[in-house]
C-alpha cells in the first residue's frame, strides 16, 4: 500500500469514526467518492457546518470547495432556509398528498428554465432514469446515446463503457449491470460532432434520444464546445429523438437558468427534457426531470409512461429548493463568479510559479483545475490528468485547512457564503500545495 499522506492535523476522530463505518459499510462510506480512495488518508468525518466552513469532529475548520458537490449555493445552514425548513418541519414531514411547496418550486423553474413541465423525484439518478424512460415511451425507440466521462447517475444504461467501435453497443462499466442493460447504449466522445452524425447514419431510426451533461463536469469541467448543444438539439430534431440535457450539476449552478442560460437561451433553442438535481433541493434529497408539454404529458398518470416515488416532492424538500431558489439573485451568482475568478486565477498563478503542468477550465461560475496540458475537450483528454500531482496538492490544501474534491477530475464549488476571509484563506494555501505537487 502507498505511504499515508502526513498530516499536521488532529484526525483521530475521524480515523476512529472511519474504523466504525467500516465495520458496517462497504468502504465506510454511502457514496464512493468520500472514502478518499483517489487521494488516500482519513477522510474527515463533518459534524457540522456553516457559510463557506466545514468543521470536523476533531474540531478542524476547512473552507468547503465541495459545497455538498454542488447543491449549497448559498453557503451552509442559511438561516432564511433554515427558518424555512424548520418551520415547514413542524408542519410534517412528509404527506404522500400534493402540497404547496411543490407547485411553487415548480412554478420557480418553469419561469427560470426552457422546460414546460416538472415532476419530482427524490435524486438525479431517478431525474435521468426517468427521462430516459419517457423519451423511449414517447418517441417509441429503444436507442440511448451518451458521452464517455459524462455521469447521469449510476443508472444501470448509463453506467456503460463504449464498445469496441464507436458505433457499436455498449458495454457494462461495473459489475452487476447485464449485458442486456447496456446494449442499446452508444457512448461517444464528447464534443465529437461527426461521432454523432456517424452513429445517426447507422442507427438514425431507433435512437430514442440523446443524454449529455449540459456541460461535462463530472471529468473536471469541460464546457461543450461553441454551438455543440445546440447542434445536438438539432440533429435529434432532425432524427425525431429527443435531446435531453443533464442539468443536474449545472441547473442554477452554472448560472441563475443554469447551462441553458448561457448557451440555449442565447443561441435560441430549447432542449426537449431536462433533468434537475443538487441545488434546487437546498441540501435536501430532492430532484427532478422536465420538458416539452407534449412529451411530459406522455408521462402517468396523464399518459402511459410509468413513473412514481413515495418522498417526491417532499414538502421538506422542496421547501428547501424553493427557498434557495428564491434566494439565489444575480448578486448571488455575481458574487461566486468573482470569488471563482479570484481563485482559479490564483490557482493558476500559484501552480504556473512552482512549474507545474496544468488547465483551468470553467463554464459560468463552475471551474475546475486539471493537472495536465489543455485545452481539455473530452474524457481521453481529462485522463491525462496526473493524478499524484493532484493528490500531493490536494493534501497541502487540507492540511492548511482547505475541503477541495478528493479526486482530480471534479469541479471545485463555491457558494454566496464565500466571503473575503474564506476565499483569503483559500489564497493563503495555494502556493505551498502548488509547491507540494511540483515535489
Ligand atoms: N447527473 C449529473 C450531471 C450529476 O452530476 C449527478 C451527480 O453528481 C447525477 C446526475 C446523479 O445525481 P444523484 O447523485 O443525485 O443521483
């Protein structure tokens, strides 16, 4: 096994903590990327959290650049979201009836987005498990296509590896999804405009829809290319296949109406479905997938397509999307575009001083640093990325009291609550982690 890396820092705690979660969980941990497996040493249990500040059960504060990976916009425990919930809270929980929270969220992203019509779920893997199925119900095929290094979720079609050519099927990318699962998936590169002509000659008449992150950011950030959404929203047009745009990471992310705000809204073109996550739950497990009246009618119980869920549109949930929402203004995403300004370019400057190979890429207000030459535009790219480099700078950060993604291919987040002193403390520590993965 590798060296553990050396900490300056109280960890016991967590590392007791770790031990006992192991006992019990695979790995200790309920989602794969937080057992620090990328970057090694004792993930850091958090037992509590506030504005840009994590604090850890040994009692350490870090500057959170995770934000939960992405959904706290406005910093931790806001207290008019707080106030929000506990007083929704006090009302119960949850009803399994309709309620008033979730028409008003949907109200908010109706008006703030290109899609019609919403329904709830309860995760981003549900949103884009759903809209596939409804984009195979409404147009009647059977054929998925994705991008390699984009993440939908651990959808089962989704979670495929490209066959042996760029045409042919897909297969399983883990154990435990059926052959079956994932041979009416096509994986393509992303941002490959001719891939996709290609595979809409070969296939063309049973290619249901296409599914792309709204911009890649699951591979570190790699914006589509200029016109490339739109040019997928056209060909699937022309094919009569839906194009559904994963704004999970993105949607009131990016911008205030997410990628689309700053591509499709500007180019003038609407994507068929969208899915929703992260954000518009306000650190509440709530998502969601929308779209076209008509293809969102097909859906039950108005149409045929089935799709239900016990805790959608919780009213917990969804009180605490509608409230972040409410709150997240353009002072709110004029103020994390310049601390992201301020840090990327520190970042950069930091690394380019202690000579260390390396790209910053952004769409809106998501950035993310990558340890190798750019410009990156697709997942053979990203996987240059050298990931001893990231792990040795990740580790610095942390030990000068800075939370960044424990894997090199992420966006780094920030949120409203991101103030002089935290993005100050973020500017202390580049240049020793900079020097640290130079080393
Ligand atoms: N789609 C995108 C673009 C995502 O980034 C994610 C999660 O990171 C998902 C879907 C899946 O969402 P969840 O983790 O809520 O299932």
């Amino acid at each position: 096994t590798p060296a553990q890396p050396v900490t300056t820092l109280a960890t016991q705690a967590s590392a007791d903590l770790f031990e006992r979660a192991r006992t019990v969980t695979p790995g200790g941990v309920n989602s794969p990327v937080r057992a620090f497996n990328a970057v090694g040493g004792t993930p850091r249990f958090i037992r509590s959290a506030k504005g840009a500040w994590l604090t850890d059960v040994d009692g350490n504060d870090y500057v959170d650049l995770i934000c939960s990976w992405g959904p706290m916009l406005l910093g931790h425990a806001h207290p008019e979201v707080q106030a929000a919930v506990a007083d929704a809270v006090a009302r119960g929980t949850s009803y399994g009836t309709p309620t008033v929270p979730e028409v008003e969220l949907a109200e908010e992203m109706v008006a703030r987005t290109p899609v019609e019509k919403i329904r709830f779920v309860s995760s981003g893997t549900e949103a884009t498990m759903s809209a596939i199925r409804l984009a195979r119900g409404f147009t009647g095929r059977d054929v998925v296509v994705k991008f390699a290094g984009c993440y939908h979720g651990h959808v089962d079609a989704l979670l495929a590896s490209a066959g042996s050519g760029l045409a042919t099927f897909a297969v399983p990318g883990t154990p435990g999804v059926p052959a079956s699962s994932t041979e009416l998936t096509l994986v393509l590169p992303y941002n490959d405009r001719q891939a996709v002509l290609d595979v809409f000659a070969e296939h063309g008449s049973r290619i249901a829809c296409v599914i792309t992150e709204a911009a890649a950011g699951n591979m570190g950030v790699v914006p589509p290319e200029p016109g490339f959404n739109q040019f997928l929203a056209q060909t699937c047009r022309e094919n009569g296949a839906l194009f559904v745009s994963d704004e999970v990471m993105t949607g009131f992310r990016a911008s205030k109406e997410g990628q689309w705000g700053l591509d499709g809204k500007v180019e003038g073109w609407v994507p068929d479905l969208v899915t929703f996550g992260k954000v518009m739950g306000g650190g509440f497990p709530a998502a969601a997938f929308g779209g076209r009246a008509d293809v969102m009618a097909s859906l039950s119980p108005e149409g045929p397509v089935y799709q239900a869920g016990t805790l959608s549109g919780n009213p917990v949930a969804t009180t605490a999307g509608l409230t972040t929402l409410r709150l997240a203004t353009d002072e709110v995403y004029a103020h994390i575009g310049s601390a992201a300004d301020v840090i990327k370019t520190a970042a950069s400057e930091a690394l380019t001083a202690a000579g260390v190979t390396h790209t910053v890429q952004s769409t809106g207000t998501m950035f993310s640093v990558f340890f190798c030459e750019g410009p990156v535009k697709d997942f053979a790219d990203a996987s240059r990325t050298d990931s001893a480099a990231y792990k040795a700078f990740f580790h610095s950060m942390l030990d000068s009291g800075v939370y960044l993604p424990p894997s090199a291919y992420e966006a780094w987040f920030l949120s409203s609550a991101h103030d002089d002193r935290a993005v100050q403390h973020v500017l202390d520590a580049l240049p020793a982690a900079a020097r640290a993965a130079a080393a």
